[in-house]
C-alpha cells in the first residue's frame, strides 16, 4: 500500500466501499431530515451503471466517490428518490457546474426528484460551492445541491467520538489524516485509538472490519510504524479475545503467500517438461498450500508431463 497522507487512487478509494456497507447511517449523519421520509423496510438499490452511462463523457475531477442511489419514500409505493453522492478531495473550478449536469441527466433519464449531496474532502475552508446558475436576458436557473465540508467538524471533534454513527468515525479519520501529516507517530496513535473505540462499542466483527478498511487506508503509516501498530492492535484484540483484525490479516498472509508459491511452481513446471494445459493449470492452483510446497519438492524428478500427471492423480 503506498503511504501518502491522503490516497491518490479514486478507484480504490474506500469511501465508495463505506457508503455501500452503511448507506442509510450515511444519510442519518450527514442528510438527517431526509431519513424519517425514506422507506428503509423497502430497501434501496445503488445504480452504478446507470451513473457510469450518465457521466460517461463528462470531464471530472479528483473524487473519491460517486454512487447513485434509488430508494422509496413514505408518500407512496410508486415513489422513490435518487440520490446522488459526491465525494469531493480536491478543489474543482467546474465542480458546480458538473454537479448541474449531473442532475440533469439524472433527471432527463429517470424523471424523479434528485438529492444531489457534495462531501467536500478538501483543505480549503474557503471553496464552498453549492450552486451553479445561468442568466440571460431575462431568464435563467439555478441548480443548487447539498454542500457538506468535512473540515467544518473540527470544531465537533470530540462529539464525532461519542457518536456511534460509523460515519462520525470516518470524518474523525479524516480530521485526523489531515492534521496528522507531518507526524506520523501522532498518526500512529489516533489510529489505534480509533479502532479501539470500535471495539469498545462492541460493534459487530463485520462492521469493526468494514470500518477498519477505512481508516486502514486513510490513515496510513510508513512501514516500521505500520510494523509497531499492527504489533499493539494485536496485543489489544487478544487481551479482548476479539483477534478481528489481526485473524483477517492471517488468512490474507497465507493466501498471499500461498500464490505466490504456486505461481514459482507452475514457472517451473513449465521451463522444465513444457507448457502446462489448462485443466493442469487449474488443478494446481486448487492445491492447498502443503500440496503446493510438497509439489515444489518432486518436480524436479519429473521427466515428463506423464509424471505429473501421475503426480496429480494422487491428489
């Protein structure tokens, strides 16, 4: 993982990832008064190829996340509302402008009203946008979306840990991934004590684990105090008996590990009796990692194809 104080690849970017795990605490935290309309019992659904043919040729700047999504609300059952999320981590001269032609074509392709909600990720307090409006003699519009600049939280710090909202977690992250910069050691400590919180709260294993992804990624750390906070993270989840996090990175280890052997073995399988069939291919890496290393001690005895076969049949 590479380790910039903020992340530089938006495709990756975990914001989309937290959304999706926790959309309706998401619209709780960050657009309350529309969380008593929404029909939750009736589900929502997230419109990823919809949104990706509605901005396919449009210009964009850095983001962190974009997701549409339908939900239903109480007025009735034929209702439902898009809302279209925006997470924005760097200043954009043509933001408003994108955020209007967004809402258009989401308004020319499904005819329903729009929520259209900017989370401004930026370090510039002053850059606020919210509207995009044209005016010409006489006539014109305005389109105007929800602005949310997470930089305005700093003030509320202390009340983003005492709120169990995991999203109240993750501006705290961010917070903390800003002022943080230039001392990694700090960095190092928020870190621990932010998912020690979770912990605390006796959160679910999965959602420690959704939100551990998060501030995994945003809050990252250079190799020796990434090594040191792993090493505390583990001495506290076994004084907890609750190894969450530390069991995931085991298993991602030996799976890590574990294709790695097999890609070194079917190399050399390779070199030495010539290239592999695919049904061969396939019934290697479907080995378990002793096989594997088992199968990395007899190839060299091998002469032919015929031998691995024979090799393999035993398996």
């Amino acid at each position: 993982m590479s380790n910039p104080s903020l992340p530089n690849t938006d495709s990756d970017s975990p914001w989309k990832e937290l959304i999706e795990e926790f959309f309706p605490e998401f619209i709780r935290f960050f657009l309350p008064e529309a969380d008593p309309e929404i029909d939750w019992a009736k589900g929502y659904e997230f419109l990823d190829k919809e949104l990706q043919q509605i901005t396919a040729d449009a210009e964009v700047g850095r983001r962190y996340a974009d997701k549409l999504v339908k939900v239903w609300t109480k007025a009735g059952t034929e209702t439902w509302v898009l809302v279209h999320v925006e997470v924005q981590g760097a200043k954009e001269t043509a933001f408003e402008e994108r955020m209007c032609v967004y809402r258009y074509r989401i308004y020319d392709r499904f005819r329903k009203p729009t929520a259209s909600i900017a989370i401004l990720a930026d370090e510039q307090p002053n850059w606020r946008p919210e509207a995009f409006e044209t005016q010409l003699w006489g006539s014109g519009d305005r389109s105007h979306f929800v602005s949310i600049k997470l930089l305005d939280y700093q003030d509320q710090f202390e009340q983003l840990l005492q709120d169990e909202n995991p999203f109240a977690i993750a501006v705290a992250a961010h917070l903390k991934a800003l002022q943080t910069k230039q001392d990694r050691v700090l960095r190092k400590q928020w870190k621990l004590e932010l998912l020690k919180l979770l912990y605390e709260r006796g959160l679910s294993r999965e959602r420690i684990i959704g939100l551990f992804r998060f501030i995994d990624w945003l809050l990252s750390l250079p190799e020796g105090l990434e090594l040191e906070f792993r090493n505390e993270l583990s001495a506290y989840e076994q004084e907890r008996r609750m190894p969450y996090i530390t069991s995931i990175e085991r298993i991602g280890l030996q799976k890590g590990f574990q294709q790695g052997e097999v890609a070194v073995v079917l190399r050399l399988l390779n070199r030495r009796l010539g290239q592999l069939s695919t049904a061969q291919t396939t019934q290697i890496q479907g080995l378990t990692l002793e096989q594997v290393e088992e199968l990395s001690e007899f190839l060299l005895d091998f002469k032919s194809i015929a031998d691995l076969e024979a090799w393999l049949s035993q398996k």
